[in-house]
C-alpha cells in the first residue's frame, strides 16, 4: 500500500530537487507532518533540511499581530457592548451561554467572508432588496427567499418581536464588539483570520512555496488565502480523494473536492486515486452493546496487527469509547499511539473540583450557616481528601452514624486540611483561590506518594492535578481583573463546563506503534488495516446541528456553515479512510441508548448500496449464558447450632432474645433470619434526607408515647375533657413532633431547633396529622386508664433439642396498654399498611403471601400479657389491638383485630385467652422447628418478598 503522503513526499520531492530550505508543508493538523518528514527522508539517500510544517491555524496567527483571546474573556466583552447598546439589564448568568453562540456565529460569518453588513441589516429592508443582491448565486438567493416566504414579517408574534428587535441591533453589536476587541489587541479566531485576509500581502510571505496537502471544505478565508498564493505562484495543492466518489453525483464525500479541483488542480494524476472501484475486504459487524464492541477488540488485533504496526488504526467514533478500548488491548501489541488525548473529566482530579464546587455553591446554605450532609460526604469520600487527611474517613463515619444532615463547618474543620477544604467561601475570586491551593498541596502529597511507581495512570493523574490548576488559575485571573463577574451557580457551570471538554495528551512517538484516534485525527493518513468502532447514525455524522443565531436558510444565502456542510465532511472522512485500507472493520450498536439509534451510520447504507462489491456482515454474540443462581440451604451443622445457643441460650448470652420480628422473618424466609439473626449479618448504614416508613413510625410513636407520658404524669386515666383540651394546642403538638424528629432523624439537642427540607417539611405535616388523628380516635374510646406506653414484656421459654434443652427468651415492646370495662387492650400502632383479617390462629404460622406478620406479632404480645395476668390474679381479659392511624378516622372504627369466620362474616378476638393455647401450641412446634437440627435454613419459595430483601445480593434472587 502506497500511502497518500508518500505519494505526496516523492512528488514534491522531484519537484524541489530536494530543496526544502523556502518551502511551507500546510496540513489540516500537525499530525500529518510527523508522517510526512519520515516519508520525505526515505527519498533522500543523504540529510536534506526539512520544510517548514504548520497547521492552516498557524499560517493565519502568523500573519496577524493580534491574538486570540481567551474564551470566557470574550464573552464577557460581548456581555459589555450587549448591555451598552441594547440598555438590557440582563444579568452575565443568563447572558453567557446565548453570549458564546453570538460569538460562534459572528466567528462563522467572518469565516466565510460573509457581507455582515446586509446578513445583519433591518430585516425589513433585507427582504425588500433580495433581487438585488448580485452577489449571491441563485441557490442563495432561493433559500434567502424562502426564509422569507416562512417568516412573515406582516405577521408579527411575541417570539417574532423579540427576534426582531434584537436582530436589529446586531450589527451595531458585532461592530462594536470587533472595535473593542481591535483596541486590546485580541480576537477571536475568524475575526483574524478575515483581517488577514483581507489585508495580506503574500508576496511579503517568508516562503518560496506553500504546499497545502489534504484539504478538503474550505471556508471562504482560506479559499481567498489560497487564491491569492496561487495567482502568485507561491502555492502547490495535493488533494486526496477518490474516483468512485468524485464523479457521483451528487455524492457527500466529493461535493468540495469536485469544487477545489477545479479552482486548485491537483499536482497529482487522478489515476493514482482510483482505490474504491476495486474488491477489498470490508466487514460490518453488529454488537449488542458499545462495551460488546470493545471485548471484540483483542481478537480482531490478535488476527489482523500488522507487522509494521503503524499501518494498524483503532478508530473511535465515540471517544467515550477510549477508556474501555485501552483496558482491552492485547499483551501482542508492542507499541502504542493514542492521538485523542485523555479526558479530564474521567480522572480524579476533575471530580474533586467538582465535588468542592458543589460542597461550596450547591451545598453551603450561607442563612443558616450549615452544609448539606450529601454534599459533605462526596467530599469526604474522595480518595484525595483522604490522602490530603487523615481525619476524612473518622468525619465520615461520625457524621453517618449520628445522621449530620446540616453540619455546620465547626463541626467539620478537625485539622488544617479540612478546614482549608470546608471553610466557607463568601465570593468567587475567593473559591477559585482556594480550589488552587487545595490542588497544589494535593499535588505535592501525591507526588511524594507515587515517586518511586513508574505506573501510567499515575502520571496522568499527576498531570491531570496540574491541568486542573491551570484551569483554575485562568479563573482566577478573570475574576482578579473582573472580566468575569457571574453569580456562583455561572462560576460552577463555567469551570466544570472548561474542564470537561479539556483532555491530556499522552505522551510518546506519534510515527511508531499501532494507532488509537478519533475520526478527525485520521486527515492525511492511511492504514492498511483498521477498526472503526461505534460507526452509528448520531456518531458518525454526529447528531444535531450547533445552536445559531441565524436561522439556516439565512446561513445558507449568505455561504455561511450548515449542516449539510457538516454531513459533507463526515463523509469524505469516512471514505477516505477506506480508499486504501486493505481490510476495514466497521462495528456498531444494535441498541436503542439516549442518543444512540441503535442504526448504523448512514455512510456504511449508502456503501452497502452503492459499492457494487460484497460486505461480509457478521453479529458478536456473548459466548457465555446466564448463570443460573442454585438454591441456598445452610444445614444446622453443629457449628451453627453452637453459634445459635450463644445468641439466644440465656445461659450463654444473658441479653438472648427472640423477638416477634425474628419470628416473623423466619416464617417469611429461613435463610433470611440465619443470616440477620445467627450469622450477625447487617445492611450497611445509609444517611438519606429521605424519611423511610420505619423512621416515619418511629417519629410518630415517639411522639405518642411522650404526648401520653405528659398526660399521666399525675393519674392514669384519661377523660374526654384532658384530651379536647390538648387537640386544641396545635402548636404543643408540632413540638412534640419536631422534639421527635431532633432526637430520632437529627440527631439534635433539644435546644436546637431542625432544618426542615421540603419533603421533610410535609413529613412532619403528615405525622402531627396523624397525631391528632390518634387523639380524635382516643377521644372517642374516652374514659380509660392509660396503662402505659413503650412497654417491654418477656417471658422465659424452654424449647427442647436432640442435644437438649435451649433456655432462651421471647418477647419485645407493646406500643401502648390501656384499660376499659375489664379489658385490657395491647395496642401496635401502625402509620401504612391494611388492617389484615386472618382466617385462622393456624393461617399465622402457615408461610405465604397473606399471611399477617402484624397480627402475628400482637398475638405473642398478648400470649405473654395473658401469662402475666394469671400469674397475678388479674381477670381482665386481653384484647390485641392493631390501630392503622391513617384509617382510623370512621366514627364506628374498632382497632381491635378480627378473625375472618367466612366470606362476609368476622368476629372481633376481645378475649385473646381463648385462642391462647393454639397459638402457644403452634408457638412452641415453631420455636422447636427453628432449632431442628435435621432441618436446614432454606430460602423462600415467594420470590417477591425478595424485592427489598436486604441480601437479595447473596441469594442472587
């Protein structure tokens, strides 16, 4: 394979006699020139001075004595001359970001040399002289018209308005904007290039010759650049292209190199450009997934790495794709090129700049003093604050397990360099100053730390801590002159914005190893074998047009940049990397992800149609199945058993019991209670803003129980009168509510008052309902003797083993007693849920999805009260009562719980004795069953009670 800039180099070669000392090599990008020089040597059995290389970029810079101006500098500048001639009060914040589009058309327009003057003039007067203008082609004169033909200036709208009369004023603002920018002596990039442009004399170039190699669109600035060095004769043009494109018409690839053909003939002969209309190997390949596609990387390198590796190319599409295409690369590669850069917005250090910008703007409350815990913790969490302190991952714990939603920065600052990191910030200029120092002392830290590692990654993170502090220090140097004076919010979006779209060059020799780039990278060269990864419709084109100001048919009359332009340059990308390519693989997705379609890419249809030549298409398919999760059974072996006693044996463990709660989890799933009762295992704890309905419960009965506990200070009984009294101090009910949340959620002294959050907010509304909710039921049940609340009962038990007898101890803690006409009631109070209606003392201890763990649990409560009156002679009979507070509002609501006889008959349980020994019989078979040592801990048969199961994950449910 005879590479373009091979070609190139042994023509130009000739042509010079190899004498480069006055001539200019103009590449699209600085790539190609390190390609180039090698070829340009091999043609040389002797040293030759090498060319002058530059990019069309610098051509331009060189020529002018401006320089272009740093982009948020720019911005600000424009926001200047906006306010001065529109009088908007606009603030900075809401004018940036439309700011930065005005300055990418106005950098469009001077680009293409395009009349301002009329793109810019009233539009009134725009229409009237649309004949007229001679300089437009009929094309442009069509699509001028047709923007008129569907913007109806006689028909005029709100949104019609506003366009209007800033349009109007448009050109008064780019010339303005261009003076202001002319008296500091920077521009933006197509301002100098038009003034170039226009003013250049190139016969005052400094070189003989300038040879462009490789272009393709061109942009009116370098179409008149190059003109003027052709009529000159200072100018060589090497354009590289294909016959089977070229002469389609109409055909994407070759619409601009039809056109610079013509107005630039090529030094090279056309049939040195006949490539696509002959057979190669050419395969596309559908992968089920982006991921899929990069696990397919190692084979197709391990079958088609070339013996020059250089002449291999990884080509991605979507670059996003770069971390997980270096992780697949083959032990056989032996070296490696990644032109692309690595993202800074996947390292370390732009996380911990964002994480710190969060903490300071989104986190910080500067009313109430305080942080917000999430906020506080990603800092906390990050791997640099544990490096840059010791005392991180003790604050994170703390703040965890006393549930710090608000701390406050006292609370925070434990050393110098947490308090350098929570200390609050009251302005821009002084975060951004800050973030600087947090990311120089980092810097040393983690230089000292990975010195003596040679690893990759640390390098690169290493360089990433100082790109990021460059970045910063570029900030504080545009807050320092107030050229950048945007709220907070503006600040954070703008430097997380900057960072995310910088990348850090990876360092090595650009002309050895096997190549990893993105599309655009590829201009100029030419591999004999290459990959394309993600070749999907919204990748290659990429999707979307750039936002504008100017509508597209407008851009379109006045030769502006479209879309269409854009589409054109993705396609002569596209086939050019073909032409030559001995085999090329093109992979894309097969499924449908936010912007991916899940298509291929419109140029691999249209090859598929029009090449005349067979594709080989294939699919990647995972090679291994889903594994099936086997069952889980833990057999009692005599280890287990010995740690069961040590839990619940007395004689072992004087604090053994076996509450409602494990009774319950063993009926709902054996092998859920050995791993939370026997094995000792625990969900890991979770701070969330969020109230969950434990928490919810918790607060509820918090506050019942000390509502109760104030009203029986002085006698157990309870009149109607006491409790009207108390429904109306609404506000006395609020504080036992808010004391309820400062114990339980907060984690507050009682003196301090909550900060309530929105959701929060309406939790506490919910729950003080609730409250006097309780009171209204109460009132209706009034009088009666408050027997107590929060109550603890236990009762020994004896359960018989082959291997003998465990003494253990069941029993847990009644919501609330109380006492009416010899009846004793257990009441459980319940904040969610239906009241159950069992049909049975049997339908308790039977696993299934209706059974009641409700009723269950205030059954045993009312077996042990039962014992315990008996023991003392007392003959009130037991009711167990369940109060669901959120259904208790109906004047005839009974909390008692009720057996379901038949179909529409039930009969309230208002003497639990009766039913007593049954459940005590089942009780005990169950506890006997528990420590069976014949029967193992067995996973549920209803895999919905596994949704929420805190180890769903062991079980693989």
């Amino acid at each position: 394979m005879e590479t373009f800039l091979k070609q190139v180099a042994a023509d130009l070669y000739r042509k010079m006699n190899g004498d480069f000392t006055k001539v200019a090599v103009v590449f699209p990008n600085k790539r190609a020139s390190l390609f180039f020089n090698e070829y340009l040597a091999q043609e040389s059995d002797r040293p030759v001075w090498s060319p002058a290389y530059v990019s069309i970029s610098e051509l331009f810079r060189q020529s002018s004595q401006w320089v272009t101006g740093d982009s948020i500098k720019l911005v600000c500048d424009l926001y200047k001359v906006f306010r001065e001639i529109t009088g908007s009060k606009e603030s900075l914040d809401e004018f940036y970001f439309w700011g930065e589009m005005l300055i990418s058309d106005f950098d469009d327009a001077d680009k293409n040399m395009a009349d301002t003057k009329a793109l810019f003039s009233n539009l009134k007067d725009l229409n009237k002289l649309t004949g007229e203008y001679d300089f437009l082609e009929e094309g442009q004169k069509e699509a001028l018209s047709q923007f008129f033909r569907n913007f109806s200036i006689e028909q005029v709208t709100e949104l019609k308005r506003r366009f209007i009369s800033l349009w109007d004023v448009l050109g008064d603002i780019y010339t303005q904007y261009k003076e202001l920018l002319r008296e500091q002596g920077i521009a933006y990039e197509g301002m100098l290039y038009r003034e170039v442009t226009e003013t250049m004399d190139v016969q005052q170039f400094p070189y003989d010759k300038y040879v462009f190699v490789g272009f393709n669109v061109l942009n009116k600035v370098e179409q008149t650049l190059f003109s003027k060095l052709h009529e000159a004769g200072k100018a060589l043009f090497y354009w590289d292209y294909d016959t089977f494109y070229l002469n389609k018409h109409p055909h994407e690839a070759g619409e601009f190199i039809r056109r610079n053909l013509k107005n630039f003939p090529s030094e090279l002969p056309p049939s040195l450009f006949d490539h696509l209309n002959h057979p190669k190997e050419i395969t596309f390949i559908e992968s089920p997934t982006e991921n899929g596609q990069a696990r397919y990387l190692p084979q197709w390198i391990r079958e088609n790495l070339t013996e020059n590796e250089k002449e291999t190319a990884v080509v991605l599409c979507n670059e996003a794709m770069l971390q997980p295409v270096l992780h697949s690369l083959p032990d056989n590669v032996r070296h490696i090129n990644i032109t692309m850069g690595f993202p800074l917005s996947q390292t370390p250090a732009y996380s911990f700049v964002k994480t710190l910008l969060e903490l300071h703007i989104a986190g910080y409350n500067s009313r109430s003093g305080r942080y917000q815990f999430a906020e506080v913790i990603s800092v906390l969490k990050h791997p640099y604050t544990q490096l840059f302190s010791g005392e991180a991952a003790p604050l994170e714990k703390e703040l965890t397990e006393k549930n710090r939603f608000y701390p406050l920065p006292s609370e925070l600052e434990r050393d110098e360099a947490l308090s350098l990191l929570f200390k609050p910030c009251s302005h821009n200029l002084e975060l951004c100053k800050r973030l600087a120092d947090i990311l120089k002392q980092v810097a040393q830290l983690y230089r000292k730390q990975t010195a003596s590692t040679s690893d990759a990654l640390d390098q690169l993170y290493r360089e990433a801590l100082f790109k990021s502090f460059t970045m910063v220090n570029r900030f504080h140097a545009l807050l320092e002159s107030k050229d950048l004076e945007v709220q907070p919010a503006t600040f954070h979006r703008l430097l997380v914005r900057v960072m995310s779209t910088a990348s850090i060059p990876f360092h090595g020799e650009p002309a050895i190893g096997m190549q990893v780039m993105g599309v655009l990278e590829t201009r100029n060269l030419d591999f004999r074998h290459v990959i394309l990864l993600s070749v999907n419709e919204g990748q290659l084109p990429k999707a979307g047009g750039d936002a504008s100001f100017i509508p597209y048919n407008l851009r379109k009359a006045f030769g502006m940049t479209t879309i269409d332009h854009k589409i054109a340059v993705y396609a002569y990308y596209f086939y050019r990397l073909l032409q030559r390519a001995e085999k090329a693989t093109l992979l894309y997705n097969t499924v449908s992800d936010g912007m991916n379609r899940g298509e291929m890419s419109r140029f691999m249809l249209q090859l598929l149609i029009e090449w005349g030549y067979p594709v080989q298409r294939k699919q990647l398919e995972a090679e291994q199945s889903p594994i099936a999760s086997s069952p889980i059974c833990i057999p009692k072996s005599p280890d287990i058993m010995k740690r069961m006693q040590s839990v619940f044996d007395v004689r072992v463990n004087p604090k053994a019991l076996l509450s409602p709660s494990a009774l319950n989890c063993y009926l709902d799933c054996p092998l859920k209670f050995y791993y939370k009762y026997v094995a000792g295992l625990a969900a890991p704890e979770e701070v969330s803003a969020e109230i969950d309905s434990a928490k919810f419960g918790s607060i509820f009965h918090y506050a019942a129980e000390h509502i109760y506990k104030e009203l029986t200070a002085h006698g157990k009984v309870i009149n109607k009168d006491t409790l009207e009294t108390l429904l109306q101090e609404e506000v006395k009910l609020q504080n036992y509510v808010d004391n309820g949340f400062k114990e339980l959620f907060f984690h507050l002294p009682t003196d301090e008052r909550p900060e309530y959050n929105g959701v929060q907010l309406i939790n506490s509304a919910v729950i003080l309902r609730y409250i006097q909710q309780l009171l209204h039921n109460d009132l209706r049940h009034a009088p009666f003797t408050f027997v107590g609340s929060e109550q603890r009962v236990m009762e020994d038990v004896e359960i018989q083993t082959p291997k003998g007898a465990i003494r253990s101890r069941m029993g847990g803690i009644i919501d609330r007693m109380d006492s009416k006409d010899n009846v004793l009631r257990i009441v459980d109070y319940k904040t969610g849920g239906k009241a159950d209606t069992p049909p049975s003392v049997e339908s308790l201890f039977t696993p299934g999805p209706k059974r009641s763990n409700y009723v269950f649990q205030t059954f045993l409560y009312a077996a042990i009260v039962c014992r315990k009156l008996r023991e003392r002679n007392d003959d009130r009979k037991v009711a167990p009562a369940l109060l669901y507070i959120h259904r208790a509002a109906a004047e005839d609501y009974s909390p008692v719980i009720q057996l379901k006889e038949s179909y529409n008959k039930t009969t309230p349980v208002e003497d639990f004795s009766l039913l007593e020994e049954e459940f005590r019989t089942r009780l005990q078979a169950l506890l006997e069953e528990i420590f069976n040592p014949d029967l193992s801990f067995s996973q549920t048969e209803e895999e919905d009670r596994c949704t929420y199961c805190d180890f769903k994950e062991i079980c693989k449910r």
